[in-house]
C-alpha cells in the first residue's frame, strides 16, 4: 500500500520501520526541527532522521496548511498512519485516503485518552499500558480500534515501557493495515463510560513527597522523563531521583538514613531507596557515590 506516515518522536519510529519495510510510505510529515536534549542546537526530531536514513520525502510542519494538504493529496496515498505528531489533524485529512486515517495510540483505550497515557499510567499504578490502533477522528483519540494489546507495567520505568510499547505498536500496525486491506479489520468503538484522560504531566505532580505513600514517590521516579523530571530536596540542596527502589529500612518521614553507601527515604507508610541521582549542576551518579557529600549529621529531606 501506499502510505503517508506522521510522527515526530522515538515512539513513532518503530512504527515507521516497519511500515518502510512492509509498503510504500511515500511522505512523512514530522514537527520542526528543534533544540532537543541537553544541547542547545537544533535537532531533527526522531522520525525525520529515520526517514532520511530510509530516504523517504520529509515535510516539516507544525499544523496542516492548504498546501500541506496538496501535498498530502499528490502522494495518492491507501492510507494514512499516525504516530505521536503532536499536531491536531484537521477533518480535510480524514477524506484523503480510500482506506483512512489510522493512529498507534498508547493505551489500551479507552483508557488514557491524550497527550501522556504512558507516563499515566506508570504515575497511576496500572497494571497494564498498552498500545491500540484506532481511527482518528474529530473528537480526541474517541475513534474505533481494530487493534489493541497490552504488557504488565510492573516495575519498568517510563522510557523503558515507552521503548516497549512502541514496538508493540509497530507490530500492531502491520497487522492492522493488512487486515484493512484485506477487508477483515473488526472495529471496536469505545465505550465511553470507561474513558479517562491522560493531560500532559505537570512538574509540580513530580516532586517527591515525605508526607505522600512510599509507592506514590516510587511511581513518581518510574514515571519521570526529561520534560518532566521526580525531583527532590536533600540538606536544602535540589536533586534529581533516576532511580529508586522499595526499602524496608526503618526511617521517619522526612528523615534520610544512609547506611552502607544506600539511601533509603523516610515517607508516611515506609522508605524508598534512591539507587540513582542527578544532583543540581553535576552530572548523573550512583546514589552511594552521592551519599557521600551528606554530610549533616540528620539528614532531612522535602519536597522541592
């Protein structure tokens, strides 16, 4: 089939791999390039550099102009495949391919709807995520799938759950276009009874917390990315939580023990133990090689 594909970040490259490897994606459309990272130059976004290495045609826009729309138009495509664009699609898009508009969505929907489902879900306590293939239509992400699979979230963090379910997502759509194609697709409309929204995470809803549950500060360090990162003070002075684990060790909330080189948090229903950090204005280090810059007699830690 003749395909034109949309995405802009790492989730949606598996999805373009293997559409490249299986049809004809003759367009991509992906968001400008952009100060990515740590760096202060602009980076192509993720999918455009796959598609330059798979030297497929890359349009840059940040929303569908009449002329994006020609040319989208001039490609002739069966279908249209979306992955994480980050731009509202206007209903002139929906009509240009016979076989429509498909979207890999992250989450077994109608669970989390919107911009963050992945990081929802490990921020929630889920058991499951998921990926769906849905139709896209006017309201948000409210289209029937055809598709849909899940994965345990367990104790996975998000980049690493995000990295699974955009292959899941890859391998869904292959077996969805060809089910389309084929004319066997079954398509599920959600049940909106169940529908929850999954708005973009906030900074303020990643800072650690004493006076919270254990396994709240915990989803919160597993949930946490770039954007928006589980932050911390320790001694008053500001620190990123990369990793951490469940701790039986005996400390008040509040309270910092280290003991052996392991840092265990005090929280209201038990402690956390950070495994790895991102002190302010220094790089990423074992938590134990950090532990031994605390040098207060009391450790204390809060929320930032």
């Amino acid at each position: 089939m003749r395909v034109v594909f949309m995405g802009t970040p790492d989730f949606a490259v598996p999805s373009l791999r293997a559409l490249a490897a299986a049809h004809d994606v003759t367009l991509v459309l992906t968001r400008p390039d952009a100060v990515r990272g740590r760096g202060k130059r602009l980076e192509p976004s993720p999918v455009k550099a796959a598609a330059t290495e798979l030297g497929i045609d890359v349009l840059e826009t940040n929303r569908i102009t009449p002329e994006t729309l020609d040319r989208i138009v001039a490609e002739r495509p069966d279908i249209i495949c979306v992955a994480a664009y980050g731009c509202i699609l206007p209903d002139s898009v929906l009509d240009v391919a016979p076989l429509g508009c498909v979207n890999v969505h992250g989450s077994p929907l109608p669970r989390w709807r919107g911009a963050a489902p992945i990081q929802r879900a490990v921020l929630e306590g889920d058991e499951l995520a998921g990926v769906s293939i849905m139709r896209v239509v006017h309201d948000l992400d409210a289209g029937a799938y055809c598709r849909q699979t899940t994965t345990p979230v367990g104790e996975k963090s998000c980049p690493v759950l995000m990295a699974e379910v955009a292959e899941l997502g890859a391998t869904e759509l292959l077996a969805a276009l060809d089910d389309i194609e084929a004319g066997r697709a079954t398509w599920v409309e959600q049940d909106e009874s169940q529908v929850t929204y999954a708005k973009k995470i906030d900074k303020a809803e990643m800072r650690l917390d004493p006076a919270d549950p254990a396994d709240a500060n915990l989803r919160r360090v597993r949930a946490s990315l770039d954007a928006a990162p589980a932050r911390l003070t320790v001694c008053g002075k500001g620190v990123r939580a990369i990793d951490a684990r469940p701790s039986d060790a005996d400390v008040d909330a509040g309270s910092v023990l280290v003991r052996k080189g392991r840092v265990h948090l005090g929280c209201a229903d038990g402690a956390i133990e950070l495994t790895r950090v991102k002190p302010d204005g220094k790089r990423e280090m074992e938590a134990a090689a950090w532990s031994q810059g605390l040098h207060a007699d009391a450790p204390t830690w809060e929320r930032l």
